[in-house]
C-alpha cells in the first residue's frame, strides 16, 4: 500500500479552496469572513508543500513560502481583527452590508 499523492494533495487543496471561496461569497459576518480567506491561504500552503515534496524531497526548504504565507495570515487576522472591534463597537453588529461606513 501507497502513500498520497501529490493528486490526493491537490484534490484536498481544491476542495478547501472550494469551501473557502463559497463562504467568501456567502457569508455576511466578517468574522466567518475573515475564516474563509484563512481557509483560502491553507490551501495555497498546502499546494506549495505538496509539490515542493513531490518534486524535490523532503528537505526543508519546502516550508518557506508556507512560513510566509502563515505570517502574512496573521497579520491579515490581526488588522481584521482589530477592524471588527472598532467596527462592533460602533455599530452593535458584524453584518457587512450595513458596515459601509462608520459614521452613525
């Protein structure tokens, strides 16, 4: 018996881009939001392991566009963050349809 591969790890990472992409479009909170586009960028993560494995090994150096891409998820979930406070505290909800402005 065989391991993955690299078309079973392309198929996972279709399916999260999938799932991410259908609640970017569906979803009206921005926190659900905000976990969409977190899905979105584990699947470009998980593509690059994929085929940095299958094409040269398993040396490390596979894992730094997925470091990147971690570190820019973490900011992006740090200013969004920061974002849904100011704009819960303003407004008393996270409906992006009624969020287009701040002012009351």
């Amino acid at each position: 018996m065989t391991g993955p591969t690299l078309h079973h790890f392309l198929a996972l990472s279709a399916l999260l881009f999938v799932v991410g992409v259908y609640g970017l479009l569906t979803r009206r909170n921005l926190i659900a939001m905000l976990m969409s586009v977190e899905i979105l960028l584990n699947s470009a993560a998980l593509n690059f392991v994929a085929f940095h494995h299958f094409r040269f090994g398993g040396d490390a150096a596979g894992a730094v566009f997925p470091v990147f891409i971690i570190a820019v998820a973490a900011a992006e979930a740090a200013v969004i963050l920061a974002i849904v406070i100011v704009l819960f505290r303003h407004k008393q909800h996270l409906d992006v349809e009624q969020a287009d402005t701040l002012r009351n």
